[in-house]
C-alpha cells in the first residue's frame, strides 16, 4: 500500500498536482525495485523514517510554523505533520530515486532456490 498526500505532502504555496505526480513516479520506482529485487514488499527502515522526520521538522524552523503561529496544521506538541516545509522542487530531488539502503526487503514466502543450489543443498 502506498498513500498520496500522507504527512509532510500538503501544500500552502504551490499546486499538489505536482507533489502527487512527484509521489506517483517515486511509487513506480519502488515497485521497479522491489521486482528486481525479488521481493514481495519493502519495509521503511525506521532509522531512515527518523532521519526524515526530524529533516522535516527542522525544515519549519524559523517559519511562521514554529513561531508562535498556531494552526490545525500542528500536533497538540508543536509538530507539523501535514505540510512540506521546502519547496517543491526539493521534494522532486528527494523523490526521484529510491534509495534501497534506506528499505527492507520482504517475502510472503521464502524466495525459491534455484535448481542447482537446491541439488547442492540436498546432497
């Protein structure tokens, strides 16, 4: 499952047409990925979602976000979860690659050994 528009997507200064377009090709990536990689699903690591979190969140310092400025954009602690704090070219550059370290790879079931490793392997 992939989300459009999820935290940290929303705009307040330019078109969401782009961001979703931006989001679409970066979902076709991580499918081209996960094809070549054999797997079933891709977990984000947490330690890459944490990375991005506080990016974000730094992102909004010295805005009118964070300085003193309350809105339903925040959390009752502060956070902003809804908006993209950069512009929208810098969520392109963010998001037109997908970097595989920052993922895990699943299977639904074990990946089938090929023939010649399975004959090895029962010998």
């Amino acid at each position: 499952m992939y989300q459009l528009v999820g935290p940290n997507v929303g705009l307040g200064h330019n078109s969401i047409i782009f961001m979703i377009e931006a989001q679409v090709d970066y979902i076709l990536s991580c499918l081209k990925v996960l094809s070549e990689n054999g797997a079933d699903f891709i977990d984000v690591k947490p330690e890459a979602q944490d990375r991005f979190n506080v990016k974000v969140q730094e992102g909004f310092k010295n805005t009118v976000w964070t300085t003193g400025c309350t809105s339903w954009y925040q959390s009752a602690e502060g956070g902003n979860f809804a908006l993209w704090p950069f512009s929208t070219w810098k969520f392109w550059l963010e998001t037109r690659k997908v970097k595989e370290s920052d993922y895990d790879f699943g299977y639904a079931k074990p990946p089938l050994l090929d023939k010649k490793k399975k004959a090895a392997a029962t010998a």
